[in-house]
C-alpha cells in the first residue's frame, strides 16, 4: 500500500420534516344534564408526556384539562373542571440514521355538551413535531503519503437537558368581592434561553386570564389579566456560558383559590401552577476537514461526504398590539352588552421575512354578554389581523410563535365587532452551514517518477499554491523553497520551476 489515510467519524444531525398530527380527546364531568342549562364557554390547554420514535411509527402521549363554564337551569353562571390522558400513534417514513423528535402541543378546538345525560368536554389536540435524523459519516482528515487541501467547517454537538419543573406561586388582590372564578386559561412563553456553568437558564412569563363572577346582584363577568414572570433552571452538566440553548416551557398544572372578604369588599386570589421546561444546549467548535487530496505516490480516488451543522443564532421577544374586524355569526339583539373576552387564541396563517417580519393571521375568543334583560350568553369571535415586526433575520431560517397577553372587544354593530390584543412574538433564528468534505479514499496505479533533473511549467492565472502543487504532484513546501519568489495566487505570467536529481546508472 502506498497511503494510509486517517479519518474522523463525525455525528451530522438535521431537521428532516416537520409533522402535524391531531388526537381526539374525551373527558366525562360528574355534571348531569339537569344541572345544565347552557355551555358558555370551553377553554383546555394540553401537556405532553412522552414520544418515542421507533421503525415507521412515531407515538405521543399527554394530558388535556378542560376549564367549563356554564349556566345552571336557574340562569346562575358556574364552573367546571376535569381532565383526561390522551395518546396517539403516526406512521412515519422510515429515514437513514437514527431519529429523534421534539414536539409542542396546542388545543385547537374545545367544546363541551350533554351526552349520554351528562356534560362531556371533548377537545382537538394539535401536536407539531420537528424530526431530526442523526447519521454518522467517515471524513479524510490527514494520512501517510497524502497532501491535503483543508477546508473549515463548524462543528455543532448538541445535548438535551433533563427536564426541569418550577413551582410557581403567586397573588393578587381584586378590589370587589368575587363569587366565582368561572372560567381561566393561561399559558407559559420563554422570554429568554441561556447557558451558565453547568446550568441552562430560561426566563419566561406565565400569562393568566381569570374571569371572575361578582358577587353582587345582577352581577358581570369581570376578566383580570396578569402576568408573572418566572425563571427556571435545569442542570446541564457539561453547559458552559459560550453555549446557546433552545428552550420550550409548558404548564403543566394550574389551580386558582379565592378568599373573599365581604366586610371589606375585596378578594384575594391566590395561584399555584407547575411549569416544565425541556430543550437542548449546543457547543459550537470550529473543525478541519480534507476538501480535496492527492498522493505524490499513486493515483487517489475518493468519494464525497456532506457535513452540516445546524445551531441557534438568534432569539428575540417582540411586544405588539394587533386589531381585526370581525362578523357576528348570528348577529346581536339590540340593548345586547359585552362584558369581557375568555379564552383568547391567536393563530399565523402566514409569516415572510424580509427586512422585516410581515405576520398575518386570526384572533379568536369567547366573549361573555348579557342581552337587555340581564341574560347571560356567549358569541364566538373570530377576525383576522395583519402585524409588521421589526426583526431581520437575515439568511437565517426563522420560527416565529405568539401568544396573546391582553386581549379585549367592542360590539362595532349588530352585526360586526372590533377586537385588540397584546400579543408576545417569539422569533428564533436557525443557521445552516455545511461542507462537502473527502470522504472514503482508494488509491490507484502506482506514478511513475520524471526521469527529467529539471521541469518548467507555466502556471494559470489565479492559481493557488495548493493546486498548482497537486498539478504538478509536489508538495505545496517544495513548491515554495524551489520558487521562493512567487506570491500566491499567481497572475499567469510565471513561470514554476521544479528541480529534480537525475538518477545515474554506473
């Protein structure tokens, strides 16, 4: 054998495709149909649980609660509240390597009627999975009797950190005494991601919507809004402050307790909530491979391996204000009132980057209304809204989420409304650098040596040293100390000259 390459075995990860799947889920109450008059309202949030990817088959599992609320046969708005377990289980494209998954859950639709002569809430629950395929790949670094071209690439390792759960306690105090909390939602968004010694450390805020009853005569639905920051830290042991860290938060458990003091006139709402936190940190390095080679012995042959590295560049939280114009889908009676919005939901049905981030889609919510007798019923409400963010992102592949921080509406007519909402964006930028490297060599026939002492060669323009070298089947280092006066890359009217010792036959 004339070469002995050297290799490295590099681990090359990439998003493969992203997939929407949706799973049905069913949760009976222990509310039978004469203690229901009327469903006002339905708000869930869902949790994810497991996945798991095995050959073809990809499988999930989470749980969903479901906040009700609903007028009693005596026209009394109440609550309630139960939860079920979900799973699900998809059949996937076998792919090359192994493949790992991460997946966000979202409730994309959630009602609740009598079935059965009882009150059963049944939700869809949305599941978005990004799936990665690892696969391991030989790159030509170096060897015995070969001259390699290097070229820089990136290397990226990334590593999931155990998941992490905070308890979140808080309070608030409301300046009217309240009967009930008839219906809440809440969500958690991450603010920031990032890495300390031996830690990734997410900020981030639990966003709460409470409607309350109050405990009045001919008493309205009133909606408090709150938002409370938090910040969760999981162990990362390998984690140093260099790193960047993607991070997801979701609620895991909430519960709202009230104390009422009628004497004053007040209350005191108290909040308990668990919230999970799961991601990745990635260690950026910068790494050397062989672009192209060559043996002064004998003829190479190699083949050519892609190495890609993907890594989070960028993240940034934007605050807007968002408004859309809606239609009532069965039109209101006159002397009909608005007391507040439940339940808001903000979906992107389309997002483009340029300079800036055009985002385009719908805002949805539950309103509360009582008509001109003092009746309580609800509407859907549903428009569509258009936001420009003042974000660039470059040639980065970007992910952007919302949630909705504030949201409120007006009856514009009998037939139309307004809604505003204070939305939170999240933007995430992905950047993608890949090289083709020298893969797998084979050498060939054996060269035959010029028997020439001395050869001439009149080189290309632009020509570099390293391919003028393997041109002429030197090594870059002779090259130069045979022709010390050239400057790389050569302009084409110089000429190389190589010197040879003739062999003599006495």
């Amino acid at each position: 054998m004339f070469i002995e390459p050297k290799y490295e075995e590099i681990v090359c990860k990439n998003q493969i495709k992203t997939l929407i799947s949706e799973t049905n889920a069913e949760c009976k109450t222990a509310l039978g149909a004469d203690e229901v008059a009327k469903v006002l309202g339905v708000s869930a949030h869902a949790v994810l649980t497991g996945e798991e990817v095995t050959a073809g088959q990809f499988r999930y599992g989470g749980r969903i609660v479901f906040c009700i609320a609903y007028l009693s046969p005596e026209g009394v708005v109440k609550k309630a509240e139960c939860g079920a377990e979900f799973s699900n289980a998809v059949k996937i494209d076998p792919a090359e390597g192994k493949l790992t998954s991460r997946t966000a859950l979202s409730v994309t639709r959630a009602a609740a009627e009598i079935s059965g002569g009882i009150l059963v809430a049944r939700g869809v629950v949305a599941a978005e999975t990004c799936f990665y395929a690892e696969r391991s790949v030989k790159a030509l670094t170096g060897g015995e009797n070969l001259i390699v071209k290097k070229c820089a690439a990136k290397s990226v390792k990334e590593t999931k950190f155990s998941p992490a759960v905070y308890p979140l306690e808080e309070e608030f105090e409301l300046n009217y005494p309240v009967g009930d909390a008839v219906m809440h939602s809440a969500k958690a968004i991450v603010t920031a991601a990032q890495c300390g010694v031996g830690t990734v450390i997410c900020d981030g805020e639990l966003i709460l919507s409470v409607c309350f009853l109050q405990k009045i005569e001919n008493s309205d639905i009133l909606k408090e809004t709150k938002v409370f920051p938090f910040r969760v830290e999981a162990e990362a042991e390998d984690a140093l402050p260099a790193f960047a860290a993607d991070c997801e938060v979701a609620l895991k458990g909430l519960s709202v307790d009230i104390n009422v003091d009628e004497a004053a006139g007040k209350s005191t709402v108290r909040v308990s909530a668990e919230i999970s936190l799961t991601g990745s940190y990635f260690e950026e390095t910068d790494a050397e491979y062989a672009a192209d080679c060559y043996s002064p012995l004998c003829e190479v042959r190699f083949s050519k391996t892609e190495i890609a590295a993907a890594y989070p560049s960028g993240e940034k939280t934007l605050e807007k204000r968002v408004s859309g114009r809606g239609a009532f889908l069965n039109g209101l009676e006159a002397g009909a009132r608005l007391m507040c919005c439940a339940d808001e939901k903000i979906t992107l049905t389309s997002v483009t980057a340029t300079d800036t981030i055009a985002a385009e889609g719908v805002l949805e919510a539950t309103a509360f209304c009582k008509d001109i007798e003092g009746k309580v019923f609800s509407v859907a409400l549903e428009a569509p809204f258009s936001a420009v963010l003042e974000c660039d992102v470059g040639d980065d592949r970007y992910r952007v989420d919302a949630a909705v921080c504030e949201c409120g509406a007006r009856i514009a007519s009998l037939e139309s409304f307004d809604i505003d909402a204070l939305v939170k964006f999240r933007v995430r930028t992905e950047r993608r650098e890949s090289v083709f490297a020298a893969g797998e060599v084979e050498e060939g026939e054996e060269k035959k040596p010029s028997g020439a002492a001395l050869s001439v060669y009149i080189p290309v323009e632009g020509e570099e040293l390293w391919d003028a070298a393997k041109r002429l089947n030197a090594s870059p280092e002779e090259i130069s100390a045979m022709n010390p006066e050239l400057s790389f890359p050569l302009e084409g009217n110089e000429r190389i000259v190589i010197y040879r010792q003739e062999k003599k036959e006495y």
